[in-house]
C-alpha cells in the first residue's frame, strides 16, 4: 500500500471511530469520563479518538466492540480497498 492510500485509510477509520464513538457515548447518556472506564481508557483518550487526532489500537477497539455489541468489522467494511484498474 502506497503511504497515501495508507494515510487515506488511516483518516477514513479515524472518522468512523470517532462517529461510532460519538453516537455510542450520546445514546448511552455518558460521559468520557464514563465510557474511558468501561473500556480501560481515560477521558482524555476518549476525547482525543472522538476528534480523530488519535488511532484507536486493536485492544481498545474490542473492548469498545464488547461494550458497545458492535461487529468489529465496521471499521473495515471497505476493505480490501478496490485497487484501479
């Protein structure tokens, strides 16, 4: 994978995080605080992954999927990417 297919990668998931994340922690009334301790993470970690200014690591994101009942396969629904022909 080329680095700007790799970086282009890296912001779609980043943004389906924070999206899932987001909408998780909004219908479940917590707070960051709350959710980071469901899952073993801070509140700053939390906030960080919902601005998509971190990547959530493969621990965290099946403690969230546990949690949350949410296939992990969201975050790569799209892949293998579709290469140009």
């Amino acid at each position: 994978m080329t680095p700007r297919r790799k970086d282009d990668l890296e912001r779609r998931t980043a943004k389906k995080v924070r999206l899932i994340i987001g909408r998780y922690r909004a219908q479940h009334g917590l707070s960051q605080r709350e959710l980071g301790e469901r899952i073993g993470m801070t509140a700053w970690r939390v906030s960080a992954l919902e601005r998509g200014q971190a990547q959530i690591n493969t621990g965290e994101w099946w403690a969230f999927c546990r949690l949350s009942q949410t296939p992990p396969s969201v975050l790569v629904e799209d892949w293998p990417p579709k290469h140009p022909r």
